[in-house]
C-alpha cells in the first residue's frame, strides 16, 4: 500500500535518479572499503566525507524546492531547519563523549565545564539516547516551521515580504546560538565528537556508512516529493502557486496547504542537517548565517525550479566548482558565485534542468513537424507512393 502510493506518481525520469542515488550510495562505499588505493576503482576517504556532504546539501536544496518551485513559498531562511537538525544531532555525539572529554566529566560537555556550569540543562535531558535525538530531528525544525508559518500563513504573508521575515528568523537564531548562556557552545559551537551509535567516527566504515545513509535519505526524500507533486494534493500545491486567490475562491484552505508543505519541508531539512553533522565533525551559529540560505536559494536556481531534480544537479555543481574555487583563487569564489546566480537569472530562468527540457522539446517538435510535413506534402506523398509501387 505504501509503496504504491510512493511509486505511483513517479515519472520516469525522477524512478531513475533515485535509483542512480541508490545506486552510488551502494557502490562508493564498497569502493572505498573493499578495493586497494591502487585499483582504478578506489574512492578515497575524502572523497567519501567530500561528497557525503554535497549529498546532505542536494537534500536541503530538495527541501526548498518543494516550497519556493512547487508552491512559490521563497523561503530565505531553510538554513535555520537545517542548523537546528545539526544541532539536535550534535548534542546527541556531544552525550557519547562523556568522561573521554578533556575535562573527563561523564555527564557535562567539556565547554559547560569551562564556563563553570554546575548542571546539565534540562533541555539536553534525553540527547544520550539516538531515538530521542533522531525524534528531536524532526520535531524541533519541524515545531519552528509550524509555529511560524500558522502566523505567516494565516496573516496572508506573501511574496518578498515572507521571504525577508524568513530571513529574520532566521539571523534572530544565529544571534541566540552565539551566546554563550544559551548552553550551544556559544561560538564554537559543538565538536569534537568521537562516536555514533557506538562506531568511531573516524573509521572510514563509519564514514562510508554516512555516505550510504545521505544517499539513501536523499533518494528517499526524492521519491516521496516526486509523489506528492504528482499527486492531487500537488495539483493544488501548483494552483497556489499560480493563483492563490483563485484557488481560495474555489474553496481550497490555502493556508494549510502552505502550512503542511512548509513543515514537511523543514523536518525533510532537519534530516539533511543531521547527516551534515558527523559528517564534517562540528555545528556552530555559521550555519544559521542568511548568507548560506540564499546560497541554497542559488543552488536551486541554477539547477532548475519546480523540477526536483534540478537542486540536486545545481546543489553538487556549485559546491564542486566551490571546493574548486576556493582551492585554486579564494578571492574569487564570492564574485563568481553572485555572477553565476545574475547570469542564470538573465540567461537560463529555468535553471540547467528547465533549459535542457525546454531544448529537447524544442528538438522534438522541430523533428515530428518535419515528420508531418512530409506526409501532408502531397507531391512528397504522390513520390513515395511512385517509389514504393516500383519496388
């Protein structure tokens, strides 16, 4: 039953880039661990940590286009959902330190001990088991993106004028997490874990399991969108888009089809966070910057809007001329980045995915009208008839 549901909306296209996902997140982590550095095959560790996160990050860029390319909900501030997912998880790897901290303390992080705090905060209670952490990875990005979008959404908050209270939120988090009173580790944030789930993080087994986790967490969060969008309730998710107030007058509750894509992207966001986490090995306030939610919003255009498979194509591309950039000219990256997002605005609107489809179909129809015009050409047709009488 539930299969059928996730698979029936599915479009060819979308059943094999899951599976391609899939299929990668089976085959590098076995290159990585069965062959030789020597094999032609071989993945080295970095590559897997490298690309683990690119995964993590194609998963958020998923989560926004479900909201902004679906629904037409510009959300400048998924980069707050994301944080709060790493931050649920970190706490969770901070707990499994315990007296292996450098303050040997079994129960107090080693950044409360340096503050003089006397207590655990009642607030990190539960983060020593990982169901309770993997429960607050949903709730806690998933509760913030409900509270906010019942006011947003109920207010009719619309257009540039959600996207900048998003993007307030948002700075108003990363404000909060840099005190050091609020029990985050303040600047710093959160590092130095050593295991999860009893496995030690640098083992390269325990890195290839990451890379197969992102994989298959980003496979999975494509599949289900790809069901949704393609659903009835995504016919009404695109009338929203398109013409809300129509969609009002119909008698639609506009408000809570925004309110349930909105919170189901934010939990999808909170998942991405928590496999981001012990994959670079901290979370600080950084990561709640605006500047790295309007980065996404990048990632997204460039791929391609509304077609899900693009974020994940414009999320890897620009992070892999990133890692390039900013290895090769440092100084450079932030121009070309702003350049790249100016010259897709200008030049490809749809985004990679949009003006790849948008040419082929062209191609298509180019080709069919030939097609047609050669069959309704009646000395064309008086020859072929000729010709194939002859033989």
């Amino acid at each position: 039953m539930i299969s059928a549901f996730l698979f029936r909306g599915l479009a060819g296209r979308i059943a094999w880039v899951a599976a391609a996902i899939a299929l990668i997140g089976i085959l590098v982590p076995l290159s990585n661990l069965f062959l030789t550095p020597e094999h032609a095959l071989y993945v080295p560790d970095y590559i897997v940590s490298l690309f683990g996160k690119y995964l993590t990050y194609a998963l958020l860029a998923l989560t926004l286009d479900l909201v902004w390319g679906y629904c037409g909900i510009l959300s400048l501030g998924h980069g707050a959902f994301f944080a709060l997912g790493g931050y649920a998880m970190g706490m969770y790897l901070m707990r499994q330190i315990g007296s292996r901290g450098v303050y040997g303390d079994p129960i107090l992080p080693d950044f409360m001990v340096f503050l003089n705090w006397k207590e655990l905060p009642w607030y990190w209670y539960g983060f020593d088991q990982f169901w309770f952490a993997a429960l607050m990875v949903l709730a806690v990005p998933g509760l913030l993106a409900f509270v906010f979008g019942w006011f947003a959404f109920r207010s009719r908050v619309t257009g540039v004028y959600l996207s900048i209270i998003t993007q307030a939120m948002t700075y108003a988090l990363l404000l909060a997490f840099f005190r050091n009173d609020m029990g985050f580790g303040g600047n710093n944030g959160l590092t130095d874990f050593k295991d999860i789930l009893g496995y030690t993080l640098q083992e390269p087994s325990t890195r290839a399991g990451l890379f197969a986790a992102a994989a298959f967490a980003l496979c999975l969060a494509l599949i289900i969108s790809s069901a949704i969008v393609r659903s009835k309730f995504g016919k009404v998710l695109l009338a929203t888009r398109d013409a809300e107030s129509r969609a009002r007058f119909l008698g639609y509750r506009v408000e809570h089809v925004k309110l349930f894509v909105f919170t189901l992207s934010a939990m999808m966001a909170g998942i991405a966070g928590a496999l981001y986490v012990p994959l670079v090995g901290i979370i600080n306030p950084g990561e709640f910057a605006p500047a790295n939610s309007i980065e996404v919003v990048i990632w997204t255009a460039v791929g391609g809007r509304g077609t899900l498979i693009g974020p994940i194509v414009g999320a890897i591309t620009v992070n892999l001329g990133k890692s390039w950039f900013t290895a090769q000219f440092p100084e450079y990256w932030l121009f070309v980045l702003g350049g790249l997002f100016v010259a897709v605005t200008l030049f490809m609107p749809r985004g990679i995915l949009g003006t790849l489809s948008d040419a082929t179909g062209k191609l298509k129809s180019l080709g069919s009208g030939k097609a047609t015009a050669l069959v309704q050409d009646p000395a064309d047709a008086s020859e072929l008839r000729k010709e194939g009488e002859a033989s």
